[in-house]
C-alpha cells in the first residue's frame, strides 16, 4: 500500500499526464516544469561554447564522451526513481545508460557546421559576387627596373658558345677549382691512397668539362662505355681528348672549396657558425652572381621549386611525392617567365636561423626578390605553397606584384559561404570577392581553382577553350569564362618548369658519392643553359636564326677542347702521365716555322724517369706496346732511350721526323 501513495504523490509532484504516461515516451522537448530553468542555463552554456568554437581556426573533432552538464534532459516514467538533472529516460521500452545516446544523434552540442568545400561556416559581412557584377581595375605601380631587360651584353656583337658560357665558368673560377683539385689530391696521396696523378691544369679541366657536356648529349649507360673498344659503341671523341683513367681521376679528387677553411668549417659543426654548404660555396656564390649580372629579367617572373636528383644519405636531402624527381636536393628557383633564365636560386638546407617567423614559403620569395637590383613594377607568379594574402600584401608595399593559387584554408582567405560557388557548377562558373588591395577568385574548371591577385580585374571577358557535356551528355567544344587572374597564371607560371625541361633534355648529372659534386654537375648544366638563353636573345636582337640547343652544346664541346690544343701548341712541351692520350706519329702541335732549326733533344715528360710514361711510337711501329718516360723535344714523341733499345737514335737515322 505504500508503494502505491508514493508512485500517486510521485504522479502530483511532476504533473504527468496519464495519456503519456501509458504511450511510455515523450518528446525531447517536453520538459518538466521543474527543470525549465536548469534547461535554459544549460541552452544558454551551448550557445556561448558554440560561438567559441566558431571563432577558433582549429578543425573540430567529436568528443570522445559527452559531459552530462550539456546532456539532453529526458522524462523519467512515473514508476522509475525519481529523476535528477544528469539522468537520462528510457523511451519507448529501450534502457539507455547515462553515457549512453540515442543512435544517429552527436555525442556533443559543440559541432560546427561546414559547407561542402569544408570550409567553416562563420559569420561575414563580405559576399561573393559573380560575372554580372563588375569589378574595378586596380591601381598598379609603373614598371622602372634598374636595368634594360635581357642581356647585359653588347647587343650587335656576335658571341661564340665558349665566350658565354665563360661568363659563368670564367678563368677565376676554373683556377679556384684547379687549385683546390690539386689539393686535395696531394692530401689523398699524402694519406696513403694509391693512384697516378699529375697536377691538372685549366686547360685540362675545360676538357673535363667538355668530357661532361658531351656525355650528356649522348647519354650512354655508363661512363665506361664512352672508352670502351666494343665496335657497337666506336667513340674516337673521348678517347682523342682524355683517357678514360685521367677522366676518372680527375673525378675522384675534384674539390670546390679550400682544404683549410673546410676543416676550420667543420669544427664549427653543430654551432650557428657552421655552414652546411660550404663545400660547394665559392663556386655556388660565383654562379648566383654571374646569373643575376650577364642578364636582367622581364616584368614577368616565376618562383617554383626544382629537385637536383639523388639518393645520397645527407641530411638536407628532400621528398617531394609531386614532383618527377622525387629524391633529391631542393632549390628555390626565381626565373624569367618568357625566356627562362635562371636569374636567382638558394639550395635549402633545412631550418635556417634567420628565419623570419612568418614561415618559409614567405622567406623564399623574399630571398630569391632582389628588389635593390630588380626594381619597381615586377610581376610575380607562384603557387598555393608560396601564396599568402600577409606575402602579397607585403610585396604591394614594395611596388612589386604577385598573383597565385591558394588554399581556401590560408590565414586570410574569405570565410564567407554567401553566394559562394558550388562543387557541382558547370565549368566557366566563377565567383570574386575584393578584400581592400586583395581580389580573391574561384572558378570552376576540371575542379574549383581558387586565386589571389594584387593586379588584377576579376573578368575582362577572356574565354577559353574546353570539352564540356551538353543536357544530352554528350562531349562538345565549347568556350567556357576565365578570369584575368587565371589566363595570366597560366601563361606566365612556366618560367621554372621550362628551364627544368631545357636542363633535361641533356642533363650531365652523374652519379657520385660526393654530394657536392652532384652540385658541380648542376651548376654546369645552369650555366649551360643560361649561355645558351644569352645565345637566343642576341640573335633575336640581330634578326639572325639561332642554333638548336644540341647544336650549341656540340659548338661549345669542341671549342671547350681547342682551349687545350691551344695551350700544346707552346713550345714547351705538355708534362703528362700514362692517364693521357696516346700521341700519333704526326705532330698536330708543330705549327711555328722557325723551329724547323730547333735539335732534337731528349726529355723526360715527368720529374724522374718513373712518372709520366707513354707508348713509344717506334716500338708501336713494330707492333709493339713498350712505355717510356722520354720524348723528342722538337718532334715531340714519345721515343725509348735505353742503352738495350735506343728507339730515339732509330726515329731520327730513319728519318722519320721529316716524314
């Protein structure tokens, strides 16, 4: 009986109707009147923690269980116990836990909504317009450089390949390198490395470097196989300017830097002071230079990055899963749109300690713009890895330009959804916002392209060509709306890619263990191109046809090896080694009249008679292959003179010099 009063007391208390309380359920909304109030404080605590949430740039993320603060109250049946704030009811027969929810419905009232671009929803005053409204032309800087764009050259003068590619492998720089080779072979002899080795000397290391730029050309597998005496492969050319183990040992002990300042550098490793690129720094400075000094850019430029292959183990090597060369050393590349001349790069080498703090897209861009010598009015095309409404705002400030893709989730980009496009427009559908200097675009093509510019109109009316299905589904050609903005990225944002593609079609990079030779390699292929830019915008200057890019490297090999046939004209004669060519029987280097009354005089080609040692031409005569440390001073051949073979006296009795 008792039982029975407390359930009818408990049926007054709450004022529960009878016909709910035999369908067993209420609604959600259906609340107590003596839990209003509690209800209203908790309405009132999700409204403030939503607008908090909104106001974060931090993507949301389901809690994993629900606070029972901001729980949803449900009504406790009449014959239950009676019902406090935190405690759920059961509806409809099911038995749900206190930390248990209704299926279907979110475990907390903190979500934030999101539009189909997953953008978040926030509250705005701006909306996007589109092509009906008209945009207005911004006010942009007049165009002053320091300098007449393109080449820093006599214009009218004619330039062989050799001279411009000398503008940046000058005589100063192959001496450097000369010097700094020879040193560190005499470090490696001195250490107990066996290997023959005499000093090289410029005129060798050109060869060297024509070696190079020829094998690029011709591409075989290995280097091997450019001396190989197979008749499939058949190269005279390399064999006439170098032997293949005096190619080889030039690559072993080829050294850019300065041996003592190396190691004075690598103490300093793991301080501030330590410079990760100080192997390849005085050439890598001197290459900067002579690129930012032999030509000034046009009004367009690009920045982009390129990938320098290898698999080297070092740290500052790179993954780039979107680029072709996907291992490899990074470097950011500011270029000539029109031409693509590499005017400005920096390798990256990780975290630098002068760092700017605003990210390191913001400091390359900075870097590789040297507005001192550029000038005013540049126009600067990048991608969404660089682009930043904080960047453009600060280039517009220094009378430079810019315009690039960006991600609709960059710090400053419109968080309006008003009239925004949809993911499922036709192609040519597009919307512009203008935010102060900032024109924000999105536009439908294959997908939706969003862009912002500093110097341009939303839509001047340009058009482009595209497939699109008609109502019928079928694929027609139709024009489809571009916005300013787009046509000209497109137009102007291959500057970096066509200088990669004009690097590889003969690219000399060779696989080394050495990873700042693989920098010595580029460094020639940059220079390369670059003389072979020059080379184009001179005879577009002059009105004459200008040679193919495999044309001007097989110019430029074969003036590179007449520097050394130059230099062995002398009359002193050439000190070598057995790594050299053979010399022929004729004397190509006997070009001076008066020496006709010089004797003949034996010499030793070395400093003793164990060094320096080549084929007798006599004894070759005879079939046979017998070296000798000795030569003809007049005739200049290598002759044996030994008191059991004195092939010197026979050369001359036989009268062979006169032949």
């Amino acid at each position: 009986m008792a039982s029975r009063k407390d359930r009818a007391s408990r049926k007054l208390r709450f004022g529960v109707n009878p016909v709910l309380e035999e369908l067993g359920c209420v609604k959600d909304n259906e609340l107590c009147s003596s839990n209003e109030e509690s209800e209203a404080e908790n309405d009132e605590e999700e409204e403030t923690d939503f607008e908090d949430s909104d106001s974060s740039d931090e993507e949301w993320e389901p809690e994993s269980e629900p606070t029972p603060k901001k729980q949803r109250l449900l009504f406790i049946s009449p014959t239950s116990t009676p019902r406090t704030p935190r405690t759920p009811t059961s509806c409809a027969g099911d038995s749900l836990s206190p930390l248990s929810t209704p299926k279907g419905r979110s475990h907390s009232p903190r979500v934030r909504k999101r539009s189909a671009s997953g953008r978040s929803v926030e509250s705005d005053t701006d909306t996007w317009n589109d092509v009906s409204v008209e945009d207005e032309d911004p006010v942009l800087p007049n165009f002053h450089p320091k300098r007449t764009p393109g080449p820093q050259l006599v214009m009218d003068r004619v330039y062989s390949p050799l001279q411009l590619f000398q503008l940046f492998f000058p005589t100063s720089v192959i001496d450097t390198i000369v010097t700094n080779t020879n040193s560190y072979a005499k470090m490696r002899s001195e250490a107990g490395k066996k290997f023959p080795w005499v000093p090289v000397k410029a005129h060798e290391m050109y060869s060297f470097i024509a070696l190079v730029i020829y094998m690029g050309i011709l591409g075989a597998k290995h280097i091997l196989d450019y001396w190989s005496g197979k008749h499939i492969y058949s190269l005279p050319f390399p064999k006439s300017v170098m032997s293949r183990s005096r190619f080889q040992a030039i690559t072993w002990n080829l050294h850019l830097c300065n041996l003592k300042d190396d190691r004075a550098n690598a103490l300093k490793k793991g301080t501030r002071d330590h410079d990760r690129l100080f192997k390849i720094k005085p050439l890598y400075t001197d290459i900067i230079e002579a690129c930012k000094t032999h030509f000034h850019p046009n009004r367009q430029l690009s920045v982009d990055e390129r990938m320098v292959a290898s698999r080297a183990r070092i740290s500052f090597k790179q993954y780039m899963k979107d680029k072709p060369t996907k291992w490899g050393y990074k470097l950011f590349v500011l270029a000539d749109s029109a031409c693509a001349y590499t005017w400005n790069f920096f390798v990256y080498e990780g975290k630098s300690s002068l760092a700017t703090g605003k990210g390191l897209s913001y400091d390359s861009v900075i870097r590789l713009l040297d507005l001192s010598l550029l000038g005013k009015g540049y126009q600067v095309f990048m991608d969404n890895f660089y682009t930043s409404p904080g960047l453009l705002l600060d280039l517009l400030d220094k009378k430079t330009l810019a315009c690039g893709t960006i991600r609709s989730n960059q710090q400053g980009f419109p968080r309006t959804m008003t009239n925004d496009l949809s993911l499922r427009a036709q192609k040519g559908s597009m919307r512009w916002l203008r935010k102060g200097k900032l024109l924000f675009v999105r536009w439908m093509d294959s997908r939706v392209v969003s862009m912002c510019s500093t110097m341009h109109k939303a839509y001047d009316g340009s058009t482009i060509t595209r497939r699109v299905r008609n109502p019928k589904g079928e694929w027609e050609i139709r024009q489809i709306p571009i916005p300013t903005a787009t046509k000209d990225y497109n137009k102007y944002m291959g500057g970096v890619d066509l200088s990669d593609a004009l690097i590889g079609y003969y690219n000399v990079l060779h696989k080394t263990q050495k990873w700042y030779k693989t920098f010595f390699f580029h460094f020639i292929d940059i220079a390369v191109v670059n003389s072979f830019i020059l080379h184009q915008q001179l005879c577009k200057s002059q009105n004459k046809s200008h040679l193919t890019q495999k044309e001007y490297r097989e110019t430029l090999v074969s003036e590179l090896v007449s520097i050394a046939t130059l230099s062995n004209a002398s009359p002193a004669p050439k000190k070598s080694t057995s790594c050299d060519p053979e010399p022929s029987t004729s004397n190509p280097n006997k070009t001076n009249v008066d020496s006709t009354n010089e004797p003949c005089w034996p010499e030793y080609y070395g400093s003793d008679a164990t060094s320096g040692r080549r084929v007798c031409v006599f004894c070759k005569l005879s079939g046979l292959k017998v070296k000798t440390p000795v030569y003809c001073s007049k005739c200049s051949v290598a002759l044996c003179f030994v008191p059991s073979r004195n092939c010197f006296r026979k050369w001359h009795a036989e009268k062979h010099n006169e032949k």
